[in-house]
C-alpha cells in the first residue's frame, strides 16, 4: 500500500486518485481478531482498489447517510452470525 501511495506522489495524481485495501487478516484498530465487523474489509487475496476521487465524491454526495454505511455493514455481519458469514466466506476462498 505504501509503495502504491508513493508512486500516486510521484506520478502527480494525489487527489486525483485514491487507494483502497483489503486483505484476509484485516483488523480494525481497536477490534479483536475475531469480531465480525473486521470482514467488511476483508478479500481472499490481498487487494488494492484504485478509486477515482470524483467519482468517490459523487457517490457520497447521492448517498443519504455515506457516514452510517461502515457501522450498517458491521451490524448486518452481526445480524448474519459466525456460521453464515464463514461460510460465506468460504465460498470466495480460492482452492
């Protein structure tokens, strides 16, 4: 990630461009391993999505609460439980 930032630096497109990680063991700063709410930003294989900033900002302007989305997607991983969410999971592991 910090690489791919660095190169953004360099090529002058900070601010027109802006990253975006996941990976399997990703944790919340705060969070214990096993919560949940941690595979909101989980992938399978280790990620980078490179998103255009004008289109992140039109997406949060058309939304009604962009702010609520992070704890809306914790809360249905809640509501889903351990079992589903694992074997949710399972089904995106590569073999």
């Amino acid at each position: 990630m910090q690489v791919a930032g660095e190169f953004l630096a360099e090529a002058g497109l900070e601010g027109e461009f802006q990253l975006a990680s996941f990976h399997p063991r990703y944790r919340f700063a705060g969070s214990t391993a096993g919560e949940l709410g941690n595979y909101t930003n989980r992938s399978p294989a280790p990620i980078l999505h490179l998103l255009r900033e004008d289109s992140v900002s039109r997406a949060v302007a058309a939304h009604p609460d962009p702010q609520g989305i992070p704890a809306r997607n914790i809360e249905r991983l809640n509501q889903m439980g351990r079992l589903a969410v694992h074997e949710l999971w399972q089904t995106f592991l590569l073999p």
